[in-house]
C-alpha cells in the first residue's frame, strides 16, 4: 500500500480546504445521507428527542425553581440544540483519523483538516434541522433573536470546533486511551456545563462557570437566539480560546504533522 504524507503547512491546509469546500459541503451532506438511510424519519429522530427532553426537563424544573415555563422551554430547547453540536463534535473528534476516516486519510493526500472540516459540516447539517423548530418556538413566544451576535456567535464556535477537532484527532490517533477518557467524562461535562440549569443559580460564584471553557462556547450561541442582554464576555474569550487554540495546532502540525498518518494504524 502507498502512503501519501501531507507535508502542507498549516496555512497551506487551510486554504486547501477553502478551495474545496464545496466538495468537502458534498462528501459532508453523503455521510449525513448515509446515516440515516433505511429510516423513516431519519433526521427528525435528534429533533424529537431534543424536543421533548426540554418539554419534561422545563416542567419539572420551572416547578423546582419556580420558573416561567416558556421562556425556560426556550432555553432549554436551544441549548440542548447547540450542545448537541459541540458534544457530538468532542466524542467523535477523537476516532477521526483511526477510525472514521482512516482509510481515506491514510490512501489519499487530503490534508489532515480536510476531515476536520468534513466532520465539523455533517454535523452543522444535522443541526441545521432544528432551525425551522426555533423559528416556530421564537414565533410562538413572540421573540426576535439577535441575528447579528447569532452569525457572529456560529462563526467563532466553528472556528473553535475546528481547533478542538483537529487537536484531539491527532492527539487520540497517538494515545487511543484518550477517547475512552473523552467518552467517559462526557456526561459529567454536560452536567458542569449550563445546559439544563442556569448559571445565575450560583449567585455571586455565577462567573466562576467561565472556569468551564464551554460555557462560553454555549453562550455566543444561545444569549442572542433567546434575547437575553448581550454579554461580551464569553464572546472575548472564545475569541482568546481560538487564538491560543490555532496557535497550538499550528506548532503540532508543524512538528508532529509527517507522524500522523502512521499514528492512525
């Protein structure tokens, strides 16, 4: 068998991937096509556990913490919705280079972010699905998102999606016990995360759920669909975690880049 080694500089694999997208949009839309072949509802099965995992979740919690039931539905339903995005994102970052695309990471000459960028897009598809569910919701309860901080938002938590894909691909292609420790941590992440309570709960402590890097992640998105007063500060610092988190991508695949492909056997 003949190994192609990408030898492309990071730069260089990130306008690779530009020029391609749309055969990558393709390939990303084939595997979501793939997944759900031989279903009848196929898509709307994550929508209608999303759906009524807020219906139950809201009442029982707007009953504890006595809570208007439609504006806590609204936040429930949408940040389990975003979550679903970046978590399904964090547990399969890991199997991307020995696992789901191995073989072709191993026989083509694709740069290494062509699959993170693949990845990323089959699951921004799966979420767009829950768009027109969030038009309705916000009609019904006579809301108008902040469209502007929404694109903004989805743009920076993309760009931190791809660093954090990126990086636990190749570290997990090296050390395989990782994604067994990713997997095993993934509950008690979404349990530390503001998902399903508010991080107002903690009174003068609520800022220290900033400490949790995916509190801000969930916030660009979530604070401008629901209409809360903007906060600028989990915008600034997911703006510092893509900095800093490119930047250590950068030196991996400047330094490690050549291994990779033998680390997915």
């Amino acid at each position: 068998m003949i190994i192609k080694i990408n030898k492309n500089s990071y730069p260089e694999q990130l306008i690779f991937c530009f020029k391609n997208i749309k055969q990558i949009f393709f390939l990303s839309f084939m595997d979501y096509k793939i997944r759900y072949r031989r279903t009848i509802l196929g898509p709307l099965w994550p929508i209608i556990q999303i759906f009524f995992s807020s219906i139950l979740i809201s009442i029982i919690w707007s009953i504890l913490f006595k809570q208007n039931l439609g504006n806590y539905f609204l936040k429930i339903f949408f940040n389990l919705a975003i979550w679903q995005l970046i978590i399904s994102t964090v547990l399969e970052s890991p199997k991307l280079f020995f696992g789901s695309y191995k073989n072709h990471f191993i026989n083509l000459s694709n740069p290494l972010l062509f699959y993170n960028f693949r990845a990323i897009i089959n699951k921004l598809i799966a979420f767009l699905h829950n768009v027109p569910f969030f038009i309705i919701v916000l009609i019904y309860l006579g809301i108008f998102p902040n469209l502007l901080f929404f694109f903004i938002g989805i743009f920076l938590l993309i760009l931190n999606l791809l660093w954090i894909s990126a990086i636990l691909g190749i570290i997990c292609a090296r050390y395989r016990d990782i994604s067994q420790l990713i997997n095993s941590l993934s509950t008690t992440l979404t349990l530390i995360t503001p998902v399903v309570w508010n991080k107002n709960m903690l009174g003068e402590y609520a800022n220290y759920a900033y400490l949790n890097p995916f509190t801000s992640l969930l916030e660009i998105v979530t604070l401008p669909i629901t209409n809360l007063e903007i906060n600028l500060y989990p915008f600034a610092l997911s703006i510092l975690f893509i900095i800093v988190g490119h930047l250590i991508l950068f030196l991996i695949l400047k330094y490690f880049g050549k291994k990779i492909v033998f680390w997915s056997y």
